[in-house]
C-alpha cells in the first residue's frame, strides 16, 4: 500500500533528521521517543524543557514534527 510505504518513509526521515525514535504505527506529527541520556546534563536539560514529556529519568517523548 503506497500510503503505507510513504508513512514508514516519513518515520524513517523523522528519525534520522532529529535522532529520536518513532513508535510503531506511527504518523506525522505525533509524539517521538527520545533516546536515553548519555550525560548528566541532558536529563537536567529535558527537566527544563516544556515541550518534553518524561515518564522516567530515561524514557522521554516529545512531539514530533509534521514531515
């Protein structure tokens, strides 16, 4: 199914333009996982951030841009 195809094209360009993980069935514009922290500093940093919600000290969403 082309939109099926085209869907999966934009998941695969979202994760590699902004470094996060898409969940399956995932569309444009929906929330996006955030990888774990490698650093001190950036759960500090995801604390601060509105637009990041967190659900552990590792597992964080954010929205997603539209492709």
């Amino acid at each position: 199914m082309i939109p099926e195809i085209l869907r999966l094209v934009g998941a695969l360009q979202t994760s590699d333009r902004d470094g996060v993980s898409c969940p399956a069935n995932w569309h444009p514009g929906e929330d996006v996982v955030l990888g774990a922290p490698r650093t001190q500093a950036e759960p500090e940093a995801r604390l601060t951030d509105d637009s990041v919600k967190l659900t552990d000290w590792y597992l964080a969403t954010k929205p997603g841009t539209p492709s």
